[in-house]
C-alpha cells in the first residue's frame, strides 16, 4: 500500500518550489509557464505556507520559506529597523562592535531595494537611516542615494564595489554569537543571509576593546579587493622590493664628486692620501657630501648610516639627465640648505598668488630652479610664467655664483665645449644671450638696457623700481590645445618638456622653449586628473577616471603599462626616485604601490577614511606620504607596509605633498583651509610621537600584523596664507619652500 496522497503531494511540493524558483532566476519564462500548468501551481508565495512545511521538514525548506516572506521589501526595511534597535540598546561593553555590523547590513538592505524596484520605499529608507552612517560614510552614503533603478546596479562603481566584494568587520567571538543568535530568534533570515554572502567577519579572541577609535577601525575596513585586511598584510608581505636609490643618481653622483674634491683638495695641500684612502673606504663606497657632515659636525649624536643611501639596481632602462641639468643638480644639491623639523633649520617660503583665478586654477607647479611658475585652468588653457623675465636685472642663479661658474667652465672644457674655447664661464651661457632665452626659459645674463646690476637701481622695468612693493607683470606663455579643463600639470627635469593631462582624455607635452605642443597621448578614454615626469625625464606617468595609472615613453604613442585594480578613479600620482615604481591614490580610499618592470602592485595601504588627493614619497624611497580628502596625512613605510605617522591638522582636503630634500626628515603640505603645515617625519620625533606601531590584538589563527594604531600628532609649523586656499606646494633643488595657490573673493569661506 503506497503512502495516501496528501503526504506524498507534500514531500512533492519543495522539489516543485526548488525547480519553479531555479527557472525564475535564469528567465526560463516558457518552461516556468508549463511547470505550473502541469503542477497546477499558482504562486510560489502560495507554496511557502508554514502548515505545509510540517514539522519534519528540512533546514532548506525554512530558508526557502523565510527567503520568500522576507523578500518583501517592507518586512526587509522592518528588520534593519529592529536591528538597529537592538544594537542600540544592547550592553555598552559590545555596543562598538555591534554598531560596525549595521553600516554593511544598511549598504546591502539598500541595494536589496534598489534591485526590488521599489523606489519611494528606498528613499525612505535612505532618509530614515543614512544620517546614523555619515560621520564615517559620508561619500558612499551619497553615492547610495543616487541609486534608484536597478540598471544603476550594473553601471554605478559604488554599487559594483559592494556587489563585487564583501565588506570587513572585526569583532570579538561573543559579540559575533550574540548577533547571529539574535538574528535566528527574530526569525531575521534576510539579514542573516545578508550577514553570510556580503559580510567577512573577522572574529577575535577576548573581550571587545574599550575605547577603539572608531574611525581608524573603519578606515581599516576599506574595501580593497584583496580581501580582509588580513589578506592585505599577507599581500603586502609577498614582494620585497628596492626602495634605495641608483647608482646613477644626482645624489650619489654628487656624493662622489664632492668626494673627490675634498681628497684632491686635501692632496693639493700636502695631507696624507693613503691616509684618506683609509678613512673613504672605511664609509663603505658612499660618501657623504659636505651638508650631511655638516650635520654630523652640529649634532654628534647624529646617525651616520641613516645618511649613507641604499644603492639599487634598475630594472627599467634609465636615461641619461641632460649634460645641463645634471651639472645643475649636482650644484643644488651642493648648495642645497639643511632644513628639518627643529625650530632652527626649518625652511624658508615663497609663496605664488593667482590673482582672479579662484574658480578656474585647477592644478600648479614649479621648476625645480623656481625660474618657471606653470597653471593649469578650467578653460583649457595652460599658463606658464618666466620668474626670472620678471625679476629687472635677472640672471641665471648659476652665474652669480664665481665658483659655480668655474666649475661648469672646467666641466664644458672637458668635453670641449665651444664656450671654453673661447674663455666665457659656461657651456650655454653666450649662447642664451645671444638668443635672449636660456634653454630652461630663463634670461641668463640681462633684460633690456641693464647691462650690469648697478644699473637696475636706475632703469625701471615697466615704469617698475626694483625693490618697489608694487607688484611687476610677469610674462605669461599660453599654450592652447586641450579641449577641455587641465588637471594636471609637470616639469621635466632641466626644464625643457611641460606636460598637461586634461579632462579631454588626453595628454600633452609642450615644448617650452618653441611654445608648440609636440605630442598628444590619447590612451585614455576618461578624464586624466594627474601627470608627472619621472625623475630623469623620459618616461611619465597618469592617472584617470577609468580608475587605471598609465607610464608613457615620449617615443612611443601607446603607454608601456597600464596598472589595473583599483576600485575607483586614480586621482593622483607619485614616482619613485628611482623610478622603478610609481604609487597611485585613488577615490577608493586606497594607495597602491606599483612596480613599473611587470606592471603589478606591491602594496596596497588602507588608511584614510576619505579619498587620496596627494602623495609623495621620501628623498632615500623608503616612505610614501599620502593625503585626501579627510584632512589627514599618513606616512607609510615600504619596507614594512605599516602606517608609522597620523599627522592632523588640516581642515578639509589637502591637495599637495612634498618632502625636503635631504634625510627626508620634513614633510610639507598644502590644503583648502588655506594653510601650508610642516611635518616631522624624522624616527625619533619625541615620546609622543608614535613612530613605531603597536599592535591591539592578534587576530585568530595568528595573521601576521594584526591591527595597528599610530598616535595622531600635529604640525611643526603652520604657515597661513591671506584668503588663499593652497593648490601646491614643492621644494626647489636647494630647499626653498614653494606654495601656490588661487587668492579666494573675501566673501567666499572655503
């Protein structure tokens, strides 16, 4: 005798909901139509009844019950609010914890909305719950709110970063257990499924931590695309990479050539030269120059080794500097100031004003020399300025210096230079007379009737008196072409290039001394925001909107590589100083290191609450500074892939980056409050400092580095500008301080 029939429908019945909702989802519309014509099956709702399920039903046939009444929309909008609820009035020792868990469960619900086509309910959603999120969220919160359709699912980044990867929280096992017991007693499935397919928990031993910053907690939990912050460390700790500098450099090139004079000059005056052998080749091959024993003279206690540079091998070709800019570098570097971060060594300012630029100077640098002043504009225009043709009587820096000059003399008449065949003190320098214009677009010896600086005194330059308060005209270059606003601006080394990335999608490289565009790079299919040269010139790399960094070659259209994985558009870009790698920020609240030779990331920093708008990395390479839109500066060492200082101090975003050159021990920065702040990057900064990260906890089963926490400290030194929110800020080859920006209406608050 066979079973009756009620019960065998009823063991049927799951199997038919199994199949109906597998030809739901795959949109097999005509075998769903003959399935329940021959099943005589009205709705899958119809289906889910509890009484129908019975009491030895399975675990499947529950989920499948409860995921069918909690795809309602309203019974989901229902449960977030319990949620919420229960975490606010839970024990304050958990309270922390439990408080992560709602912003992935808030991001998904709304997503579930957005995908169930109900948008009144999603913007009621939004607007009741969002505002508990924005203090920590504020960007992603926003971007949620433009999502109304479900096709926004498949187009909008934000939306495909969530969907794509799962969200970090961390917290302890017996807060972890009672939420998921207290999802499985309100019979919460949706959440709780939400909980098991978007959310990695990591889980810790102990109790919760009191008293955990909040914020860096959810900076750490950045979506990556890696994986767990665990993952990351992991990431991190798989490449070793070579964060010294060449062999070629200008730094160990200068080392060596003063080096050689201080052993010549001490042979010429009778020392004993085995003598010196001995002691040059006890400092291990590099030596220091003059400043750096200065420093060792001033403070004995001084690290010699932390001045020696590593030296490393390139994996790229590197081009040779031009002759020119080489001699001038080794020049800065010998009379290059000694700045850093005590009370008496920190560095002198020049700061550049824009006048009538507020709204359209979007991007600003300067040469290396100081002698060119270059602007990027929303009209598409790029602007350049010659320092020195606004100066009456200005000259090269070079040939005001008699020691200077005959050293360049001595070095063109080794490589018999036509100047030295006729006795004048440069290689270029009557030749830059002759033609008015010097090859970095600077007037070398005089302009106009001034023949000597005693006359200057009495030739005013546009009815002008040197040393007069009124303010000179200074002559201005406009190289059109772009189609659209340029973001980007860069000087190449010895002043000869001038790149210009816009939002056109294109990139360009003028020629300063013809004033005419030489090439268009046109990889791009979005808006490029930021360009550099490399460090030796030659090559160049961008950042765009297509959320990819690109290195060019000025001999080749196509770039040599493109680096892909970041979640979001590149907004900024760094090089290395031996340009065997380049660092990225992103909007998606990452820096990523990458290596130039194979076009794959190193390292990957999670940090910042807010996107990455500035970056720079260290004289030596062995750090990399970043900055963004949250207003704070973090210094990352490469070798470790730790955060080792959390500077605060701005107001708002900060827009530029630079070091001192040097030890790398003095970090500048520009931002919107209308400050240029000093930063002490040295190791040992006080006790205070928090040089060294400290671990919190480790993390379960034993993941190297854990979470980290870094003491917040301030600037040395805060500069404020008259109304001027600060675009840029840069250090010339001797270590002047430059800052530009573009003076704000008086009425306008930034």
């Amino acid at each position: 005798a066979g079973a009756p029939f009620g019960v065998a429908r009823m063991s049927e019945e799951p199997l038919d909901r199994i199949v109906l909702r597998y030809l739901q989802k795959r949109g097999y519309t005509d075998a769903e139509r003959a399935l329940r014509t021959e099943a005589k099956i009205i709705s899958v709702s119809q289906m889910a009844l509890v009484p129908h399920l019975g009491a030895d039903a399975s675990i499947a046939d529950h989920i499948l019950y409860h995921n069918e009444t909690d795809s309602d929309p309203e019974s989901l909008m229902e449960g977030y609010r319990l949620l919420r609820e229960w975490t606010h009035q839970s024990l304050d020792l958990y309270k922390p914890e439990l408080l992560r868990v709602l912003y992935p469960m808030f991001v998904y619900c709304h997503l579930e909305l957005v995908s169930a086509d109900v948008p009144e309910l999603t913007r009621e959603f939004h607007r009741r719950f969002a505002t508990d999120h924005t203090l920590l969220h504020h960007d992603e919160t926003v971007a949620l709110a433009g999502l109304a359709t479900p096709a926004h699912l498949s187009s909008d980044p934000t939306a495909l970063k969530f969907k794509n990867n799962r969200m970090s929280v961390r917290v302890c096992a017996y807060t972890f257990d009672l939420l998921v017991k207290y999802l499985h007693v309100a019979n919460q499935m949706a959440l709780l499924a939400i909980l098991n397919g978007n959310i990695s928990v990591s889980v810790t031993d102990g109790d919760p931590v009191p008293g955990e910053d909040e914020t860096a907690v959810a900076a750490r939990a950045t979506i990556t695309g890696t994986g767990p912050p665990s993952k990351v460390d992991v990431f991190n700790a798989k490449k070793h990479g070579r964060w010294g500098l060449l062999e070629t450099s200008i730094e160990v090139r200068a080392m060596d050539e003063f080096d050689d004079e201080k052993l010549r000059l001490e042979k010429e005056n009778g020392k004993d030269d085995d003598d010196n052998k001995a002691k040059a080749g006890k400092k291990g091959g590099t030596k220091k120059a003059p400043e750096l024993e200065s420093v060792t003279k001033e403070d004995p206690d001084a690290d010699d080794d932390r001045d020696l540079p590593t030296i490393v091998k390139s994996e790229i070709p590197i081009p040779t500097l031009a002759h020119d800019a080489a001699l001038d570098a080794v020049e800065d570097v010998r009379y290059r100031a000694l700045v850093g971060p005590c009370p008496g060594k920190l560095p002198s300012c020049a700061f550049y004003t824009f006048t009538h630029a507020h709204a359209v100077l979007n991007c600003a640098c300067a040469s290396l020399d100081a002698s060119l002043v270059v602007g990027g504009f929303a009209d598409s225009v790029v602007r350049l300025w010659d320092m020195n043709k606004a100066v009456p009587g200005g000259t090269d820096k070079y040939e005001t210096d008699p020691a200077s000059r005959a050293r360049r003399a001595a070095k063109d008449a080794a490589l018999d230079a036509p100047a030295a065949d006729r006795g004048e003190g440069g290689g270029d320098v009557e030749m830059q007379v002759a033609d008015g214009d010097g090859d970095d677009g600077a007037t070398i010896v005089a302009i106009g009737d001034f023949p000597n600086p005693q006359s200057q005194t009495n030739h005013p330059v546009g009815g002008v008196q040197k040393g007069s308060k009124v303010a000179r005209p200074a002559p201005c270059v406009e190289f059109v072409g772009h189609a659209s606003a340029v973001h980007g601006v860069s000087i190449s080394p010895g002043n000869e290039f001038l790149l210009s990335s816009s939002r056109d999608s294109t990139v360009r490289v003028w020629s300063v001394a013809l004033e005419t565009c030489l090439a268009s790079y046109k990889a791009h299919d979005y808006p490029v925001w930021d360009v550099q040269w490399c460090p030796v010139g030659h090559y160049f790399a961008t950042a765009s909107y297509d959320g990819t960094a690109r290195v060019f070659a000025m001999d080749a259209p196509a770039p040599r590589r493109v680096m892909v994985g970041h979640l979001a558009d590149v907004d900024c870009v760094a090089w290395h100083p031996n340009c065997n790698y380049i660092a990225t920020g992103s909007a998606d609240k990452t820096v990523r290191l990458w290596d130039v030779a194979s076009g794959e990331c190193v390292r990957v920093f999670v940090g910042h609450r807010g996107g990455v708008a500035a970056l720079a990395v260290s004289p030596r390479g062995d750090a990399v500074a970043s900055s963004g839109d949250d207003g704070s500066v973090l210094v990352w060492d490469l070798g470790t892939s730790r955060c080792v200082h959390h500077f605060v101090g701005h107001v708002g975003a900060v827009h530029s980056l630079e070091w001192a050159f040097g030890r790398g021990d003095l970090l500048a920065s520009g931002g919107a409050d209308e400050t240029v702040r000093l930063w002490d990057t040295s190791a040992s900064s006080g006790s205070d400092a928090g040089a060294s990260a400290k671990p919190l906890r480790k993390t379960v089963g034993g993941v190297r580095g854990g979470d980290f926490s870094v003491a917040k400290r301030g600037p040395v030194q805060t500069l404020r500008t008259k109304n001027t929110p600060v675009c840029a800020v840069g250090f010339t080859g001797r270590n002047v301080l430059l800052a530009m920006g573009a003076r704000a209406p008086k009425n306008e608050t930034t």
